[in-house]
C-alpha cells in the first residue's frame, strides 16, 4: 500500500502509478477526502518499497500482510473517513449506514402477478431492496430451474417485472447471476448484482461482474473458511469495484445425525469479517437456518452480531412458491423482523458509540 501526501499532486501520483506497471502490477487508486491511496494488485513480492517510500509526494510504502489488502480494514481507514467503513448508496438507500437494510422477495420469481404482489407486501413491511432468483442454482437438474432456464426471452421478461416491480414501490432490485454469459443481461436491470454461495470462487464471474461497477452481494461458500472468503472477494475489488456487500448464509454443519438446520448459521462471522474489511456484512437467515420458525430468532441475532441488514426470503402464500417454500415467511412476519431487526440495530449502534 502506498499513502500520498495529502498535498500530493496528479502529477506525483500518476508517476507512482506509472512506477508500479514497470514492475507488471496494477495500481488500484482510491481517493479519500484527505489523501490518496494506492494499492498493489499481483505479485508485490518483487516490489522495492523502500524506492516508493522515496518517491516525490509519497508519505509511506509498506506491505499489507493479509491476502485481501483492498478490502483490508487497514486500507479501508485510509480513505473511509468515517468510522473507516464503507458506506454503499442506491439512491436513497444506503447500505452499510446508520439505517439497517433489508432485502425480501420469493426465492424464485414465478410469475410477474407474483413478483408485483410480493413487492407490494414486502414494501409495507419496511425492506427497501426486491429479491428474487431468475438463474437459480438448484442440485437437480429436475427440479424448477427458474424463469432464465426456460430461455433468454423469459431471462428478460422475469427481470423486467423485478425492475417494474422495484420502480413501481421504490425499492432497489437485486438478483443473482450465476454465468458470465448473464452478467450483461443481469446489470441492465438490477441496482445489485448477487453471487451465490455455489459461485464464491468463480473468479472469471467475479472479475466480470466487478467489471460491472454495480454493487455486488457476495455470499459466502458454505464450505469457505473466512479468510479464503475475503481473499475471493478481493477479485471483485480489484476491478475498481469496492461496493462489495459481504453476506454469511451458513456452513456445512458438522457430525452425524440430525442438525435440524439446513446450514450453520456462522453468526461469529459477522464482527469478524467487520473487524478484518470495511465492507457492510450482511446476514440471510433463511438459507442460513432452512426454517421458517427460526427467522425471527436467528435475524435477532444477526443484528446483534452487528450484520448491516438482512436478506429474508418472503412470499404471501409461502405453500405456493415453487422453491424454498419451508423457509419462507410472509411479509407479515417480514413487518414483525424488521420492527425487532431495527431496534437491536439501534441498540447495538448506541452500545458502540458509548465504548
Ligand atoms: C439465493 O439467495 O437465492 C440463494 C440461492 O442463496 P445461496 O447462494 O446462499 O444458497
Ligand atoms: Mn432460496
């Protein structure tokens, strides 16, 4: 990481730049309020910091000793006035802020009546970003694949009603990309792009993707150890793309017989990923637990475990839905976990400003 002076001209920082390509690496820059900072992106191991230290305009050069240095915490303070953590903003939804966000829709989009229908119930139970799965990852081949597995056309069509739906109730749309063959198609109409769980070490889709410069919901393999996590992350960041929502939606469980949960919801994650990165950390109890009766307790807890927000799988008839149909919950219920979400949110948030 090289930190210029805060008087450092474009001039001095486009030689520093120019420097770090004759060792063959890429210069990721981020300007701060205060300063600019510059990253190393490939092999630093052969990089002489002691001859950026002595640049003109450069005040330090030193190594970050982690394998995710552009969402490190220690490069994030340097640019993030506040708090050092990033804030992400969607129009008027911020992501990351003071508010807590939450995403809620069907697991699956089925139909355009449904999609409008469950927006317009999600919207009145306070979420501000429309779920909804167009390309689903499903471990059988015979089972609903969603509308983009029918063809392009329906690909299209299901994402337009996702956008309708967002505009008609003012929320931000979000929905997952699985190939890069969808990301073109898939950044046209969503304000989010996610990445499942099966996808975390794609790197060709997350180089694709943060080439996009949208921001990215980026879940969590359920088998990844967290730094290797991070570490994945860290291709999304090094396209120039730092709006990165980090999301823990359980692991493997472990042992034998009944767990009683779909995955293991690693709450532990939360303040650690918040400590290691600046990046918002959001939580998705629903996959995470598999049960709809544990959504409540387990999205009480992830608040206070400090995630940013929630994403929560709802639909108004939840026997209806052709995918996930045990864990969802309707937006009733949705209404009832963002009423309790929001307070433990402000309660965790007031906790920390008296530490
Ligand atoms: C989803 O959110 O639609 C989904 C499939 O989740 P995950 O990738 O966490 O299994
Ligand atoms: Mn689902």
């Amino acid at each position: 990481m090289i930190v210029m002076k805060a008087e450092a001209t474009k001039a001095e920082i486009d030689n520093v730049v120019k420097e770090i390509h004759k060792y063959g690496l890429k210069a990721d820059i981020s300007h701060g309020e205060f300063r600019t900072v510059i990253g190393l992106v490939g092999d630093e191991t052969k990089i002489p910091f002691s001859h950026f230290a002595v640049l003109p305009g450069v005040k330090e050069a030193f190594m970050i000793e982690t394998p995710y240095k552009l969402i490190s915490k220690e490069y994030g303070k340097q640019f993030h006035e506040v708090a050092g953590r990033r804030v992400i903003k969607i129009g008027d939804i911020t992501i990351g802020g003071d508010e807590p966000v939450f995403i809620a829709g069907p697991c699956a989009v089925e139909s355009r009546q449904q999609v409008m229908r469950i927006a317009e119930g999600i919207k009145k139970a306070g979420a501000q970003v429309l779920r909804g799965g167009i390309f689903k990852p499903r471990s059988s081949v015979h089972s609903f694949q969603g509308l983009g597995a029918v063809g392009w056309e329906q690909a299209e069509e299901a994402l337009s009603w996702l956008r309708e739906a967002g505009d008609k109730y003012d929320m931000a749309v979000i929905t997952e990309v699985r190939g890069e063959t969808q990301v073109d198609l898939v950044a046209k109409y969503v304000d989010i792009m996610q990445i499942g769980t099966r996808n975390m070490y794609d790197q060709d889709l997350l180089v694709s993707v943060g080439r996009k410069h949208k921001p990215v919901l980026y879940k969590r393999h359920f088998g990844a150890g967290i730094e290797e996590f991070l570490s994945f992350a860290e291709y999304i960041a090094a396209e120039d793309n730092k709006d990165i929502i980090l999301c823990e939606r359980g692991i493997l469980p472990l042992g034998k017989g009944k767990n009683f949960t779909r995955y293991t919801f690693d709450l532990s994650a939360i303040p650690v990923i918040e400590k290691e990165t600046y990046l918002p950390v959001l939580a998705d109890p629903s996959h995470a637990t598999g049960r709809r009766d544990l959504i409540f307790s387990m999205s009480c807890a992830a608040m206070a475990a400090g995630a940013c927000g929630l994403m929560i799988e709802t639909h108004y008839n939840p026997a209806e839905s052709l995918v996930d149909s045990q864990q969802m919950i309707t937006p009733e219920e949705l209404g009832e976990v963002i009423t309790a979400a929001r307070s433990i949110h402000k309660l965790v948030a007031s906790a920390r400003n008296k530490e």
